[in-house]
C-alpha cells in the first residue's frame, strides 16, 4: 500500500495556521492512535467505520479519501458502510454511501 496521504483540505490548513496549539495537539493524538498492534490498513478500516457510526460527513469523506491514497479498494470502503447498515438503518446508510460517493 502507497504511504502518500492527499493534503488536508484548504480550511483545515487555515484552522491550524489560526490555532496551532491545537493543530500540535491534534496531531499527537494521530499519533498515539497510531500505535499498536493493527496495522495501517486496518486501522486506516477502522477509523472509517468509526466516522460512519457517528455520521460525522467530513470524517467520512476525509478517511476514504485517506483510505483509497494507501490503497484500500472502494469495494472495501463499501463493505464498511454495508456492514453499518444494519445499526445505522437504511436511510443513514445511503447518507452515508453519498459521502462516500462524493
């Protein structure tokens, strides 16, 4: 798998330019989570579903954009969103698949 992440969006660089204490401190969180014993794919995996379950739409968008940089295959980003339907219901779940679409 490809290790190059795309750039964060524009306003995401303009928040941590205007805050940069929280820019620091977001990062190390990033990177706390980081270790441990899954490895890039699956926790890449994870953090998608995690953003799905909390239908929070720019996590989504961010972690396939991130997931399919190193890699991961759109039919995988789907079997994430297929595996919430059950939780999530139908109509969060085509919410969800436009995000990913997007």
């Amino acid at each position: 798998m490809s290790e190059r992440l795309p750039k964060p969006p524009k306003t995401y660089d303009e928040f941590v330019r205007r805050y940069p204490k929280l820019g620091k401190a977001w990062e190390q969180i990033a990177e706390a989570g980081e270790e441990g014993p899954l490895d890039k794919k699956t926790a890449r995996l994870v953090k998608l579903a995690i953003a799905v379950g909390a239908m929070r739409e720019g996590a989504v968008h961010a972690s396939a954009r991130k997931a399919l940089a190193i890699g991961i295959s759109k039919e995988e980003i789907y079997q994430v969103v297929a595996l919430a339907a059950g939780t999530l219901g139908l109509p969060a779940t085509v919410a969800v698949y436009t995000w990913i679409e997007d």
